[in-house]
C-alpha cells in the first residue's frame, strides 16, 4: 500500500504542476493588468506603465514564455509574486486561505458524516415513510443552489431575531464590527465568532449532506442483500451488527473516491458564500482580482485549489485503503482495480 501511496503522490505532483502551469499561461494571455494601470486617475505616463508592469512581471509586451519562466521560478522557491499593489501574493494568500478553511471545514464534515448515515438509515428503511421523507428533503436540497440556500437562511434568521427580539443569528462577515478579545472577553469573543459561522456552516452541510446522502442511499441499497451480508447472519450475527460491521463498511469505500469528485464542488460554493455573508477568503479575492486583471493573485489561487482538490485525491486513496483490507495486502490487485474504476 505504502507503494501504491507513493505512485499516487508523484503522480498528484505532477497534476499539481500542469494545473498551476495552464492555470498562469491562462490567466496571463486573457488577463489585461496594464488596463487597470492605464484607467487610473491621473493617466500615468506610457513609460511608467511599462516599468511597473515590467517590475511586477506582467507585461504583456514580454513573451509570455519568459513571463512564465520567471514565474515559474518564483513558484520553486515558494514566491508567488506580487500583486498589482506590489505587495507579495503569499501573505495575502495565506490569511485568505485561512479565512476559507475556518468557513468551510466544520460544514463539510458535519455534511459528510450526516448525509452518510441518513443515507444509509434511508437505505435500511427503504419505502418506508423516513426513507420517502429523507428522500424528498435531499433531493429538495439538490435542487436549491448554494446561493439561493444561503439566502433563504438568511431570511430564516432574520424572522428568528425578529421574533424573539434577539440578535440570536449574526451572518456578515467573521465578527461583529469593532469586536475584539479585549471587548467581550475570551468566551465573548468565541461566542461572536460562533454566531457569525452558525449560518454559513450550516449552508455548507445541507448542500454536502444531500449529496452524500443520495449516493450512500444507493451503494447501501447494492450490498444489503449481498451473499456476504446473509453470511453474515446465517452466522449468528444480528441484522443490525451485519449491516454495520460489513454493509456500511463496504458501501462506504466507493464514497471515499466521490468525496475526492466533490471537492472542487465545496470550493466552489464556498466562493458564493464568501460573497454572500461577507468572509474575505480566497473565493472573494478570486473575483477581485480576475476584476482588476491581477495574473499572480489569479494564478496563486488557482494552484492552490488544484492542490487541495488533488490533496483530497490523495485522502481518499488513503481512506479506501483502510476501509478495503484487500489494499493493505496486495498493494497491485488494488491498482488494477482502481485503474478500471
């Protein structure tokens, strides 16, 4: 397995490069910075334009192989460049990345795990009046996008804080305006910080938990009359500890793979969430900068997004491997098996 593991990590590596690679020569051929220059007030003078854009290395008269090249070469020794204001692309990068995981890791996680087990809950009490109800809701939920289910929250909240007098729910931004540790105390400052991720948190884990839980819902439907399963209890063991013990475990090892297929789904909805409650992560600063036609910021982060989608690739190898016996002794049968999946 620690082989197969390896392969698969070189391989990623490689993937992580041609992502970043295309993702720059993309950017830095559709992308115009030098009009951002020019429509500045005062008009600075054609000469300055040049060196700017020279100093920052995104003139469009340089041949976009040498501005690659130089890029390149700033990626290897970990620099992104600097944006259009001159200030480096890292430091900006880094604290909005930050701002993007605490907005989504929570939702995501309660999203997976929820929609797993609805999904196999509905699967054991198929037809019945739950299965027809988690059903319809998940599917209601796939239905709504991620921005219209934000939304409607947010009109959900206000009619709460309304209704009660209080300032229960918070949804703009990460605190509230002027809020400090030194204002409200440790505990206050937490509090803040939890009412302003309630919402977006739980945004995130309807949209995941209705996809998971319509995919669990089927592979749980394909195992449940498996021989295994009626081995299983022919053996003694009771239909519950079955369906847990090998049912559940084995219809979760094709999920491990759709969670690496909807990962650059989670990215992007959390970019209309950004947007929508006021978090300045990386979604936002997406937008901004392919606005102002900043190459280096929309570069950064592309590449960071195709090595967490890819990071998430490599997790879910890892996670097959634990939930299928089968991989950790014979590390070439689960590459075979894979290659044909």
């Amino acid at each position: 397995m620690a082989g197969f593991l390896l392969r698969r990590l070189v391989n990623y590596a490689v993937l992580v490069v041609l992502a970043a690679s295309l993702s720059y020569l993309l950017a830095a051929s559709a992308l115009k910075p030098r009009a951002n220059l020019e429509d500045r007030n005062p008009r600075p003078p054609a000469a300055v334009v040049d060196a700017e854009l020279d100093r920052l290395n995104l003139n469009d008269r340089t041949p976009l192989a040498e501005r690659y090249r130089v890029w390149a070469a700033g990626v290897l020794r970990g620099d992104f460049g600097r944006t259009l204001q001159g200030e480096p692309v890292n430091d900006e990068l880094w604290r909005r990345l930050w701002v993007s995981v605490r907005l989504l890791t929570v939702g995501t996680v309660l999203g997976c795990v929820l929609g797993v087990l609805l999904g196999a809950y509905a699967a054991v009490r198929r037809d019945r009046p739950s299965d027809r109800i988690i059903t319809a809701g998940s599917y209601l939920l796939l239905s709504t996008p991620i921005f219209v289910l934000a939304v409607l929250l947010q009109i959900g909240a206000q009619k709460v804080n309304d209704t009660t007098g209080l300032q229960v729910f918070e949804w703009v931004g990460e605190t509230a305006p002027g809020s400090s540790e030194g204002t409200f105390g440790p505990l206050g400052g937490l509090s803040d910080r939890l009412r302003h991720l309630l919402l977006p948190t739980a945004a995130v884990a309807l949209a995941q938990l209705a996809l998971y839980c319509r995919y669990q819902r089927g592979m749980m439907l394909d195992v449940l009359n498996a021989d295994f399963v009626r081995t299983a209890r022919a053996k003694g063991l009771r239909h519950r500890d079955a369906l847990l013990r090998h049912g559940l475990r084995t219809a979760l090892i094709p999920m491990t793979t759709y969670f690496a297929y909807t990962f650059g789904l989670l990215l992007l909805g959390g970019m209309f969430l950004e947007e929508i409650f006021g978090w300045h992560g990386m979604g936002e600063w997406l937008v901004e900068s392919i606005i102002r036609g900043d190459v280096n910021a929309v570069a950064a982060v592309n590449c960071c997004a195709a090595a967490a989608v890819l990071l998430a690739g490599l997790v879910s190898d890892v996670l097959y491997g634990v939930l299928d016996p089968r991989v950790r002794t014979s590390g070439t049968t689960w590459t075979a098996r894979r290659g044909r999946s």
